[in-house]
C-alpha cells in the first residue's frame, strides 16, 4: 500500500482495477451535470456495473447523465431516486423506494451543500450540518444492511473536503447559536470534520466485515457545489495562495490543491471503491488516491471525539446503529 499521493484522472484508476465494478450495483448521491457525482457515475458507467443509482432533488438534474451514459453504455442500467438530503422524512422515503434491491455494493454520498447563508434544515439543522453531515448518517444507517448483502470488499465513500483540515466539531454549539455565530466556512469546515470522524468510527465497527468505508478529499474541483460562494471567491483563492501555506488547528502547514476537473475530482472517490491496496485500512481519509490520515490534525484523530459525534448524531437523528 502507497502513501504516495498523486493527482489521477478516473480513467487511469478504472483502467487498473475498474473489472472490480462489472456486475456491481452502485448508488450515488448529488449526481447533476455540473457535479463530481455526475462524472462520478458516467465513469463508473465505463466499467459495465449492474445497476447506477442516480439520487438528486430532481429526476431534471440526472437526465443528462442518463443521456451520456445511454450513449456510450446502453447495456447499463441507471435508475433515478428523488432525495432531498435536508429532508430526513425524504431521506427515509427514498430508502423505501429501494425495497426491490436487494444488495448496494457501494454507497458513494457525495451531495453537499458550500457557504450557504444561514438556514435550518426541514428537522431544524444548521444546513451545511445537517446535508453534508447527518443526512449522510441516517443514510448510511437505513442502507447498511443492504451494504452487508453485498458481502466483503463493498464499500460506503463519503465525500470530504480539505477544509477538514481546518474545521472542528463545535460540540458546545453545532448550531451556531441559531445563527448568530453563523461564519459558513467555519460551518462548512464542521460539516466536513464529521464527516472524516465518522467514517472513522464506521470503518473501526464495521473493519471485521472487510467493508470498505472512506472518507475522500476529491481536491479543487470547479463545480456546482461552488453555487453559494460569494462574488469573486475564486480571485481570493487565488490570493490566498500567494499569501502561503495553510495552517490546520495544530499549527500544521498545507497547500492549497490546484484547480482540477471532474475526472480527477472523481479518481480518489473510485480508489475508495475499488483499489485493492487499501483494503485493510478502513476509516482512513483519502487525498489524491492515497491514505492521508497522516494530515488529520488532533481534533480528527481523538478517538473519544469519534464517540462523541457519533452519540450525538443518534441524538439528533432519532436513528441508533445496530452495531
């Protein structure tokens, strides 16, 4: 296993092991043209999987998907499931439209929302907490038995970000205070911390089923998730760049990821899936195709903060693992 990381195309990543996927039912969340998920699931469609199942808001966001997946794989099978993600009850009625499926091989959640003003969710969630984060929990928990029918070597990816780096759970205050101490990166950095914390307390439950469970940064990819950033956000990456490094909350340095496009944003998502290098570290964060945890700062790491979210989120969501 390589700790080499390296910024990929999908193409390069399915042609080595995409005979993984022949056969393989896949269910990914956000797909829309202008999406990770969407490229995402035109790539995989290369690879002649069973069944795609395509979730966003609208059945309008995917056709164009199905069309490019139509034309170059008719023999692919796509299947369009309506879920809004900051709608727990719909989250749950979408799982109940999939009682003919018997298995998920691989569960890919990467729908999410970026510095969005300040909102709640249909269950009164801070948005970006709520659709990145715990929308993510209730759906891995109402689908893990299907996960499981799936045998070794399936997989649960769930969509990160490197503002991991540089956010925490504010376990005092996840809400912000009702929007009163609302700044939406520090709220975007959070949504994405739990994220990585999660899979890391998933992947330690679920490490004996030789499931697999990542979490992945998919680097700077130019797509709609960028819908909410203000005017100009794009010059003032750019700024911060020429001003230096990075620094995570252990004082830690980073650079900020290059531009990329939606092949290379989806390469580290399939190395999640399918490359059979990385097996025996389930939990792990991946950036550009490798494990990373080495770029997890303190607060990532805490085993007692794992715990501590995941009690929460049950709280919250009213939904308990059987593990």
């Amino acid at each position: 296993m390589s700790h080499n990381q390296q910024i990929l195309r999908s193409e390069v990543i399915l042609e080595k092991y995409g005979k993984a996927l022949t056969g393989k039912t896949v269910l990914i969340t956000g797909v829309s043209d202008d999406s990770i998920a969407g490229e995402l699931a035109v790539q995989l469609a290369s690879a002649d999987p069973a069944l795609l199942i395509l979730t966003a808001r609208a059945e309008s966001k995917v056709a164009g998907i199905e069309e490019r997946i139509n034309s170059v794989k008719p023999n692919v099978k796509t299947r369009f499931l309506c879920m809004d993600l900051s709608d727990l009850s719909a989250v749950r009625g979408a799982v109940e439209e999939l009682t003919d499926v018997a298995h998920i091989d691989h569960l890919v959640c990467v729908a999410g929302v970026m510095f969005p003003p300040y909102s709640k969710t249909k269950d009164g969630f801070e948005s970006q907490l709520g659709v990145n984060y715990l929308a993510n929990f209730v759906l891995v928990k109402l689908l893990l038995s299907k996960v499981r029918a799936a045998g070794p070597s399936s997989s649960i990816v769930i969509m990160a970000s490197s503002m991991a780096r540089q956010g925490k759970v504010h376990f005092d205050d996840v809400q912000f205070s009702n929007g009163d101490t609302y700044d939406p990166m520090v709220a975007y950095g959070q949504s994405n911390a739990a994220r990585v914390m999660f899979v890391k307390r998933l992947g330690e439950k679920l490490k004996n089923e030789k499931i697999r469970v990542f979490s992945v940064d998919p680097g700077a990819v130019q797509s709609g998730l960028q819908r909410h950033c203000p005017p100009g956000f794009l010059d003032q990456v750019a700024e911060w760049k020429k001003a230096g490094p990075m620094v995570d909350l252990d004082g830690n340095t980073f650079d900020i990821p290059p531009w990329t496009g939606t092949s290379e944003g989806a390469s580290t998502v399939i190395t999640a899936m399918i490359d059979p290098t990385i097996t025996d570290y389930a939990g792990s964060y991946l950036n550009q195709n490798a494990i990373s945890d080495h770029e997890l700062h303190t607060h990532l790491r805490d085993t007692a903060n794992w715990t501590k979210l995941w009690d929460m989120s049950e709280d919250l969501t009213g939904e308990k693992f059987a593990l």
